[in-house]
C-alpha cells in the first residue's frame, strides 16, 4: 500500500475523462504561445467536412495567459504561460454568461472533452465555455520540464495559486473581450475540480456568481481520525450487485497470500491472472493487491449506466459485468484467482486486444497521477483506510504517520493538513452563497461529500443512481431520471444566479 493512498484522487482525475463520444482529434484548436488580447477577433472554426460523432464535435480555442507562478509573495517575480480554452460559437455578447471550468489535476482538454454539460447547455444559456488549466498540469508547467525537479520548483503547486490564477484569468477576460465585462461567471467541476468550483466562489465570491461542484469531496479532507468510507461505499456497489460477489473478493486477499508464500505459487498467480511480469518477490504480491484494490475502486467511480470509454470500451453498469465473474460462492485457490482474472478482464480488455495483464497499468494513463501525489502530501491530506469487516478489502489501517514519513521520503515535504481546514473553511460553510453540490452514491467519494443542504442557496443533490460526477457528463439516452433531476436543478439554480446578477431578481 505503499502510495496507494496518495493515488487515489489522481485515479479519478482521470476517470473523470471517460468519454462516450471523443472527437479530440477533430477538434481544431489554435495554439498561441503568448496571451492574447481575446477580443481580437476570436472565431470559432468550422466543422465542415468533419466526421463527428453524434454532431457533437466540440470545438474551442487554444489561448494562454501569463500568470505570476507567486499569486501570494513579492519575492518570486516568475512567470508562466497558464493554457486556457475557450468556445464562443454559442455566446451571446450582450451580457450571456460565462461557464468557467475550474481545472483539476490533469490535461484541460480532457476535462474539455469530457465535460459534456457544458457544451449541452451551452447553446440554451447562449453561454461561453472557458476551461482553465491548472498549474503543473497538461501544458501549464511553471518551469516546464524541471517544474517537477524539486520542491524548490514544485512548491507553487498549490490549490489556493490556482484559485489566483483562475480568478486572475476571470478578470482579464472580463475586461479584454467586448461585451464580457457584464457576463455573469459561473464556475462547474467535477471531483478535485468540484472542489476548486466550490472553493472559487467562497474565496472570489466577486468574479463568480455562483458553482456547481460535482462530486467535490471538500469534507474528506476535514478530520484525521476519520478515515472516511470510500472503501464501504465500494463494496455496497459490489454486494448490491451480488453479495457472491464482494464476499469471494474479501476471501480472495488471504488466497493470493497464500499462493504469495512459494515459488510455485507465485508463478500460478502469474498463470493464472495472466500477468505479463513474473512474481519475483513479497512486494510483487503486493503490487497484485493493489492493482486489484485499484481495480474495484476504480469500476466504481465508473460504474455508469451506459458503455464509456477511455483508453479502452467499458460496458454499461460495469460492476454486473464484472460479479457475473465472481459467480461460485465457494471458489477457492486456483479457481478464484480464474474468476478474479475473468473480472478483470471486463475492465481491461474489453476489446480483446490485451495479451496480458499488466500490474503497473490500471487504466488511468499518465495524467495527473505525480503532480496528485504532491498535492497529497501538502494540502489535500484525505485520510483512508480499509478493514475487511465493513468492506470487502484488505485491513489497511489509516496511519497518518506512516504517511508523513513516505511524503518527507518522496517529496521532501510534510503535509499541513489544518491547512484547508483554516482557508476553505472546515465544515463551517453556512457563509457561502451560491453553490450546488451534486453526489452520486455509488460514487465512493461521495463519503465526503456535502450530502445535505447547508440554506436556500447552498444546495445538496444527490443521485442514487449515479457514479463519479455522472451529472457532468453528456446526456444519454439510458440516464436514470435521478441524474435528469440533478441536471435540471443545477439549470434552475444557475438560471437564478444570472437573473439576479442581471438584476432581475
Ligand atoms: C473526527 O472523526 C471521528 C471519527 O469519525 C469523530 O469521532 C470525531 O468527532 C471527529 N472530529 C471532528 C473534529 O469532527
Ligand atoms: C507495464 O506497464 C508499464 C507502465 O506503463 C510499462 O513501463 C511496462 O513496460 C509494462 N510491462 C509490460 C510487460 O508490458
Ligand atoms: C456502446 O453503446 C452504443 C449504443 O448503445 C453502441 O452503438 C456502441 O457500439 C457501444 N460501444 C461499445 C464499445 O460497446
Ligand atoms: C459453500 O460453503 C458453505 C459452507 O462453508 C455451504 O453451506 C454452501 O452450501 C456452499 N455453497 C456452494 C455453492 O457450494
Ligand atoms: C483478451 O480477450 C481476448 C478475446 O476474448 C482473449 O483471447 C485474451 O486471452 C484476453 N486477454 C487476457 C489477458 O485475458
Ligand atoms: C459558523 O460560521 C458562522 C459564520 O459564517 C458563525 O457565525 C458560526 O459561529 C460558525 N459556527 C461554528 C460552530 O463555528
């Protein structure tokens, strides 16, 4: 478990970007290396001739901004180049609002991509999108390659500079784009990004009128001692589905453990779960556990009732696919581990193509996951723990000291979890206007979540039916009308927030 619980938010970044419909080659994007003034005759390009799925190839621009890497001191003079997009073709300039997507951890034009509200509001709201890219992320690197050399260069990576920075970018385009300076600015996220939506209107209530942060687990970062229960939510997916299920994966932990101890049963867990790498040694075991650990985590954040794909397919309501695997109730030994590789088969290699698995894989690229790990073992301390009882993992306790060590190891630097505590709040947000928080309870971040109203304009939805931020994602035909719920009361908050900025309220 060795930064296993430092992966896991960075693991979801990049699940936010599952996409159903990806025309991210289609998109035509003009790159310009220098910030630019957006009023000079900003056009969105024409689609002609492009074969785009469903007629939603989602096109914007490619512009950056030059932003001080220090928001907060007046020893660092640097700057750096922060990568925004932006999509006009839907505003109406005589004071149409602004839809600004506050970056999470990863490459913007994932989330671009992937953010499928957005663009289908977009045209009802006569809005413009804006997605912002956050620092150390994507093309926004502070000190380009060495922006991860050492904490001297890594320091700045912190959610309150990429607040600055997005409130800095919102008063430029305000006051650079004829007709802007009177569009109301409402701030979306989902996951990391939700938070930083969320956050964007408590610290610059001026520059957003108001936020929808989906699936924004503020609240995991609160205590300590508690090690909230992402895992819980886990295998209630799991046993909802099938209690065979999540029952023969708490079995199997003390099974591979079991194969872990000899040479020959190692090289049955490699046969048997089709690794590509022998296991070698004792940690190698480990790896496995992780991987699989990952694995179920993963499928539920994931589990969305229509077919989504990444780098690879995945089927409607994953998880069933998957427990339709785990199906013998008293498999043991050879047979369990045949099972758990026909479940994992579900997830990565949906397509056939995988030849083997791959332990060092699981399906998140490379997005995100370093600068996540920093971000982790400074500000955004989310404390987890497993304990085999409740939930269906491996006992892992939560051991805040144990994690101070490997982040003084791999970082240099040592976490200041009160941090956030101070700046964003704690659990004290009756003082906020002005923000809708959307949670799917499958989804198992929502442990975190804000799950119930806090006043008339801090307002709570939640999705039974829905996994990480569904309610972000495109619509589709096989939405469950909770996520069409969800939807329209965001639509009706947002459309009250414009109206009152507008003064018509
Ligand atoms: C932190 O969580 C623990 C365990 O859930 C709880 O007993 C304690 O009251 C919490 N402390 C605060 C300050 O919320
Ligand atoms: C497994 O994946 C890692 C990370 O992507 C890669 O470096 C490695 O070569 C892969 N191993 C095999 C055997 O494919
Ligand atoms: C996903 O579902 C759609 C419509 O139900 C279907 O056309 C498409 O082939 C499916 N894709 C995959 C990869 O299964
Ligand atoms: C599994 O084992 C339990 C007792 O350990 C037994 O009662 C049950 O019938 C078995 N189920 C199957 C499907 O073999
Ligand atoms: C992937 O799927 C194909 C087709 O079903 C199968 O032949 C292959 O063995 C699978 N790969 C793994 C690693 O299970
Ligand atoms: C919560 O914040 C409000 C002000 O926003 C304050 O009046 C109240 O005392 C705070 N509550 C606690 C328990 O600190």
């Amino acid at each position: 478990m060795r930064t296993f619980h430092r992966t896991l938010l960075a693991v979801c970044a990049v699940l936010a970007a599952l996409c159903t419909v990806s025309c991210t080659e289609q998109f035509h994007s003009r790159r310009i290396r220098r910030p630019v003034g957006l009023g000079l005759g900003l056009r969105a390009k024409s689609t002609a001739g492009m074969q785009c799925p469903d007629n939603k190839c989602r096109i914007y621009e490619t512009y950056y901004i030059e932003q001080k890497i220090d928001h907060y001191g007046f020893i660092n003079d640097d700057t750096f180049k922060m990568r925004y997009l932006v999509a006009q073709q839907y505003w109406d300039k005589n004071g149409g609002p602004i839809f600004f997507y506050t970056g999470n951890e990863g490459d913007i034009t994932w989330f671009c991509d992937n953010t499928g509200f957005m663009w289908d509001i977009a045209p009802e709201f006569k809005a413009m999108l804006v997605f912002a890219e956050h620092r150390y992320y994507g093309e926004s690197l502070p000190y380009g390659k060495e922006s991860y050399m050492d904490r001297e260069h890594l320091g700045y990576l912190t959610s309150e500079q990429a607040l600055a920075d997005y409130a800095v970018l919102i008063k430029y385009i305000k006051s650079s784009i004829p007709g802007a300076a009177s569009s109301p600015v409402v701030a979306f996220g989902g996951s990391y990004g939700g938070m930083l939506a969320a956050w964007m209107r408590m610290k610059y209530p001026d520059a957003v009128v108001g936020s929808i942060a989906a699936s924004a687990p503020i609240w995991s970062l609160n205590n300590l001692t508690n090690c909230n229960t992402q895992f819980t939510i886990i295998t209630k997916d799991f046993t909802e589905v099938s209690p065979t299920c999540s029952k023969t994966i708490r079995a199997s932990w003390a099974v591979i453990d079991k194969f872990g101890l000899t040479a020959e049963g190692k090289e049955q867990l490699r046969t048997s779960l089709r690794l590509c790498s022998p296991v070698l040694t004792g940690d190698d075991v480990a790896v496995i556990k992780d991987w699989l650990t990952e694995t179920w985590f993963n499928l539920a954040m994931v589990d969305y009732p229509y077919n989504a794909s990444f780098l690879e397919p995945l089927p409607a309501f994953p998880i069933e696919v998957v427990c339709s695997h785990i199906k013998s109730a008293n498999a043991t030994g050879v047979a369990l581990l045949e099972e758990l590789a026909e479940a994992v088969n579900v997830y990565y290699n949906y397509t056939g193509s995988a030849k083997c698995f791959n332990t060092s894989q699981t399906a998140t690229g490379s997005l995100g996951d370093k600068g996540w790990g920093f971000q982790a073992c400074t500000e955004m301390v989310m404390p987890s723990c497993m304990d085999g009882k409740q939930d269906m993992f491996e006992p892992s306790p939560w051991v805040y000291e144990a994690y101070v060590k490997e982040c003084q190891a791999d970082w240099n630097v040592t976490p200041r979890p009160d941090w956030p505590i101070v700046q964003y709040w704690g659990k004290n947000i009756s003082a906020a206007s002005n923000i809708v928080f959307s949670n799917g309870l499958l989804d198992p971040w929502s442990a975190g979540g804000v799950l119930k109203s806090i006043s008339d304009t801090v307002v709570a939805v939640i999705i039974p039916e829905g996994a990480h931020h569904l309610d972000l994602r495109s619509h589709n035909k096989d939405d469950p009308p909770s996520v069409i719920a969800a939807r329209n009361t965001e639509k009706a908050n947002i459309k009250k927030w414009i109206a009152k900025a507008h003064g018509n309220l």
